[in-house]
C-alpha cells in the first residue's frame, strides 16, 4: 500500500455516533434504563454521553409514567443491524408488544423497555422498518428537554437534504470506482445536467492497455482534446431547465493521467497543451472523490467485462490512485471531498446512496475533507 494510502485509511473511521432514547414504564424503571445501557454498550457500542433520566407522562396512550432517557453512541453497526440489535435488546429484558399503526397512527403499549434510534450520523433514510431521523422527535417534549441537555441539534429530514449549493459537481474515482454509476444517479435525483466520459470514442484506449509506452501519448492527447470539446460545448449552453451540471470527471486528470502515463518528453509537451486549453474552462465548484482500494476497483472491473481493461493491473490503478491524491494535496483552491466508499453500496443499498446524496447538499471551503462510512 503507498504511504499516502495509508493515511488516508489511518484518517478514516468506520464508527458512526447513534442517538438513542431509553423509556420504561413497566416494573423497576430505573433498573430496566440500568439494563439497557449495560446492553448498549456491551452490544451496540461505547456510550459517549447520557442525558439525565427523567420522568414524564406517557406520550399518546392513557398509561403510568416513564422514566425517559437519551444516550449517544459509537457504533459499528449499520442503521439496520443497529435496528436489529436494539430490538433484540428489548426482548431480552422483557418487551414483548411491538408498536402497530391503524391508519397510519401509531397504537402504543406499556413497555418494559423502548429503544428508539432518534439519529444515525445525520443520515437521512427510510423504508419499512425505519426512518431516520425519528420523524416524530419535534412532538416528544422529553426527548427535546434531553437533546438539548446534551447540546444535540437533529434537524428534520427536509432540512438536511436542501437544494445542491453548487452550479458545477464533478464525481471522481480511479478506474471502476462507481463514479459514473453514481453521478447519473444523482443527475436524476437533482435535476442535473448529465456530462458523461466518452471512453469509447478513443480508438487509442485498448491498444494502450496492451502496449502503453507506444500509445500513451495519442490516448492522452485524444482524450484532452474530446474532453475539452465536450466541455466547452456543454458549459456554453447550459439547459435552463436543469438546476446543476454533474460531470464524472473534471479535464484536470487529463494532467494526471499523463504524468503516469508520458515519457518525461511527451509530458513536458503535453503540459503546455493543457495549460492553454484547460484555462478556458471553469474549474468544478465541488469534487466528490470515491476512494476504493485496488482489490475492489480490480473486482469492479471485471465485473463490467470490458475486454479493452482486462490488463489493468493493480500496480497502475495504485499509481494512479496516488496521483489524484498527490493532486488534491497541491491544488487546495477547490472542495474536495475524500470519500472512503469501500465498504459501501449505494447502488445496492439506498441508504448508502443517501448518505452520499446528502454530502452534496452542504458548503465546504477550500480544501481536502476525508469522509467515511
């Protein structure tokens, strides 16, 4: 693994902070919140804070009070198992009604325990089983009295997705890192603007994975001057009904390409090149980076079945790799968010996908800013 590889895993975390609400209102109540947290931590993760543990009336059902309280965790686990286990900790300490709706409108039960996910990481997500945040956290008088004790602010779904702050996304990744999988997913979500690599308009590209010292200087130059065309043609005349435009790539790794790529001569030429195209061009208000390690890109690859990348070995997807790193490290004028997608799905998995989704809808200043799930 490069070294700058391996700051980027050493800076990256896959624990994620929960905010949980504890309720009982059945036999020893202080007991079963004492059980519970035990569980929590022992099953769940590290309790990091608890609010304290007050009594109040039962919320939307004729029954004896509760003891309520809020406690915040770090957690390995996904929303779902996360889900699951709460649930199993309930069980265990005696819950045996589950919550049903008539209507839409929830019918409540005395409880030995309630487990309640009020926030995961800020995600926003929801299906069957779940709906992050908990949507009904602005009608529960004890779980605010709580989240502010503990200096918690969740703000409602329709508050975290907001409008794309950004005229000009770019989505970027080493080869078979998703980027263009997820840039037209999110173009559909945002009403963008599509821009699409065209890989197969080079004629050079499959002869230069089989002999690279021969064709990487047409490869390069052909993709530079494609690039720029379709750039150019596309920023000019924006369509007026589309509110962003989201590429999956940007015309600077045209230069990073071709520093692996290019003799020292051909680079040296090359770089003039770009220097007087790319100034014509405006430069992304937003990069949004897919880091994946080699193993998984070399897996993604295959998977698509190209016949032209079956030589792509992993000794130049790490270079290149490197390279995009080393670039954002000394281009700081723009946002770059770094994100570590190895262990995500968002093709597969919604939430995933959401949690990408709502990094874009935030303003970053200038400068790399490492993410993980």
């Amino acid at each position: 693994m490069l070294a700058s590889q391996a700051s980027f895993f050493y800076l990256c975390r896959r624990m994620k902070e929960a905010v949980i609400a504890l309720g009982s209102n059945m036999g020893d109540r202080a007991e079963n919140l004492s059980q519970a947290r035990l569980l929590i931590g022992g099953q769940v993760g590290e309790i990091l804070r608890a609010s304290s543990v007050i009594e109040t009336e039962a919320w939307g059902f004729d029954a004896p009070p509760f003891l309520n309280q809020v406690v915040v965790v770090r957690t390995p686990l996904e929303p779902l198992p996360l889900l699951d286990t709460l649930q199993r900790i309930e069980r265990d300490l005696g819950r045996t009604e589950k919550t049903t709706y008539t209507d839409g409108v929830p019918n409540y039960h005395d409880r030995t325990i309630d487990l309640d996910i009020l926030d995961y990481d800020g995600l926003v997500y929801q299906d069957d089983r779940l709906t992050l945040p908990h949507p009904r956290i602005a009608e529960r008088d004890f779980v605010l009295r709580s989240l502010d004790e503990l200096g918690i602010r969740i703000p409602a779904a329709d508050q975290r997705m907001g409008d794309i702050p950004y005229n000009y996304i770019v989505v970027e990744g080493c080869i078979g890192a998703g980027k263009t999988t997820f840039s037209k997913m999110l173009a559909a979500d945002c009403n963008a603007e599509l821009v699409l690599e065209r890989f197969a308009d080079n004629p050079f590209l499959p002869k230069f994975y089989k002999d690279p010292v021969h064709y990487a200087f047409p490869v390069e130059m052909t993709f530079l001057m494609d690039r720029y065309q379709q750039l150019k043609n596309l920023l000019s005349a924006r369509d007026l009904f589309k509110d962003c435009v989201i590429g999956d790539y940007f015309i600077d790794k045209c230069i990073i390409f071709s520093k692996n790529n290019l003799l020292d001569d051909e680079y040296n030429l090359y770089a003039k090149v770009f220097e007087t195209i790319s100034s014509f061009l405006p430069k992304p208000d937003l990069i949004l980076y897919l880091y994946n390690d080699t193993e998984h890109l070399l897996q993604n690859i295959a998977k698509r079945g190209r016949e032209y990348e079956k030589d792509i070995t992993a000794e130049y997807l790490a270079g290149i790799q490197d390279s995009y790193l080393t670039y954002f490290r000394q281009h700081a004028n723009m946002p770059v968010l770094l994100v570590d997608a190895t262990r995500i799905d968002f093709v597969q998995n919604p939430s995933d996908y959401q949690r990408l989704r709502q990094l874009v809808g935030h303003k970053y200043p200038a400068g790399i800013h490492r993410i993980t799930f």
